[in-house]
C-alpha cells in the first residue's frame, strides 16, 4: 500500500499542508497573545498612571485620610489584587492591607530589580519595564505595574511639604492586576484557534488531496491502465480521457505500439 503512488504523492503534501497551517496557527496565536499581554500592561500603566494623579492632591495637602481611602477604595475594585505607595527609601507608606503599612519593601524582590540594579537606581522606566508578572502567596497569578512618583515644583514648594527641589524621586505606587480575566480570555481564544485550525486542515488538505487526486493521480491511473494492455488492443483501443502532457505520453505509447506491430509484421529482412 505505501509503495503506491497515490500515497506516495497524496501522504507528503497532506503532511506538509498540515505543518505549514499549524505553524501559521501557532504564530497567529501567540502574535494575539503578545498583543494582548501588551494591552493589560498598558492598561494597568493608565490605571497606575490614574491613581498617581487621584492621589496627588491630598498629597500636596497632607490629606492623609484621603489618601487612604483612595488606596482602599483602589483596592476593592475586583481586578485588583494589590495597591500601595512605599517612599524612596522603601518604606510602605499606604496599602489596601493594613498589616503591610510601616514595612519595608525586599528591594531584590520582582519589580524591584529592575530599577535596583547594582549600586545605581534607575530614575525613568519604560512602560512595558515597569510591569512584572508572577504569582503571589495565595497562588493568583498577577500583573503589577510600578509607577513612580517624581518631584514636581508644586511638590517643593507646597507650605506643608519639606521636599528639596534637587529630589527626583518622592515615591512609588506598586499596583497589581489578577491576570485571571486575561488567562479566560486566553483559552478561549486557544480553544477557538484549535477549531479554527482543525476546519482549515480538513478544508485544505482535502481540497488539495481532491484537486492532486482529480488532476495528476486518475490521468496517470488511466496511462498506466492503457499501456498494459496486451496484443492489437493496445493499438486500437481508444486513448483514454486525459489531457496535457498525460495525452502526449498516450500518443507516443499508442504510436510506438504500431511501430512495434508493424515491425512484427513485416518480419526480418
């Protein structure tokens, strides 16, 4: 059965039509998921970016009270897992969870060595170094964005601030998203991609072994079934129904088959 042609010819283009649409596929999904991953970043930058500004005019005024509702109030949104500001020297200052309030933040943890590298600290952070992924104590994987706060002139010299105006760097808001919504989204766009593949591979591979099968296999099957046929028949016998280069070859067959007879007729000189 493998020696046969139409497996022969059929088996390699399936295999290589199934492996071309699959790696299309594969690229396609994670180009989507990339774009994706970048989008929750973004968003939860805007988000960051948002709380920085909505905290920072009880800030100039030392409305602490302010502030922690607004940080409570963050952090009781559904997405959000965790919100808190920490001074430069890394001191948490306000968080949602009382019990993190008056710590020091582990400046070698997750988002913090990015900036900490070293003995220098890095002032400005792109958007996408800003966020870190990973997955917190109670086993919920987590995007987190650290926005800094920088010094401003409405910061040093505000009456109730003791900011010297060569300070860059007053603060920072650690803020983190569960990626439980984007990972649902993620395996339904998985789920969607392996149907869509599936009907693309039977759609093209079938209509490729049809279209292999209707033009190339049933012509040859047809020359190879004309030339075995035996004594005067295949001179007479009527070419079979192809075209092209098939009919050429059914020609010279049926041509060289009178050539033959004639020769066999005549007899040696």
């Amino acid at each position: 059965m493998w020696k046969s042609i139409n497996y022969r010819a059929i088996l390699p283009v399936a295999c290589a039509v199934t492996g071309f649409v699959i790696v299309c596929c594969l690229l396609l999904y994670s180009f989507i998921k990339a774009d994706l991953v970048r989008g929750e970043i973004q968003h939860a930058a805007d988000l960051a970016d948002t709380v920085v500004k909505s905290t920072r005019y009880a800030m100039l005024h030392g409305d602490r009270e302010s502030l922690r509702n607004i940080i409570s109030n963050v952090g009781d949104q559904q997405q959000v897992e965790h919100v808190r500001i920490f001074n430069k020297k890394g001191l948490i200052m306000f968080s949602e969870n009382d019990a993190e309030i008056s710590r020091f933040i582990d400046k070698t943890a997750a988002g913090c060595n990015s900036c900490h590298v070293g003995t220098e600290t890095k002032r400005h952070l792109g958007t996408m170094a800003q966020a870190r992924q990973f997955t917190d104590e109670r086993g919920i994987d987590v995007l987190a964005i650290t926005a800094p706060i920088y010094n401003a002139p409405d910061c040093y010299t505000a009456a109730c601030h003791v900011h010297d105006a060569s300070l860059t760097l007053l603060g920072t808001l650690d803020i983190g998203l569960s990626q439980a919504p984007m990972q649902r989204t993620m395996g339904n766009l998985q789920n969607r991609m392996i149907m869509f593949t599936g009907m693309v591979l039977i759609l093209t591979v079938g209509v490729v072994c049809a279209l292999l099968y209707r033009q190339v296999l049933m012509p040859i099957r047809k020359l190879a079934d004309f030339t075995e046929k035996q004594g005067n028949a295949n001179v007479e016998y009527e070419l079979p129904e192809v075209c092209g280069d098939m009919a050429r070859l059914a020609r010279a067959f049926q041509g060289m088959s009178r050539r033959l007879r004639e020769m066999e007729r005549s007899g040696p000189d």
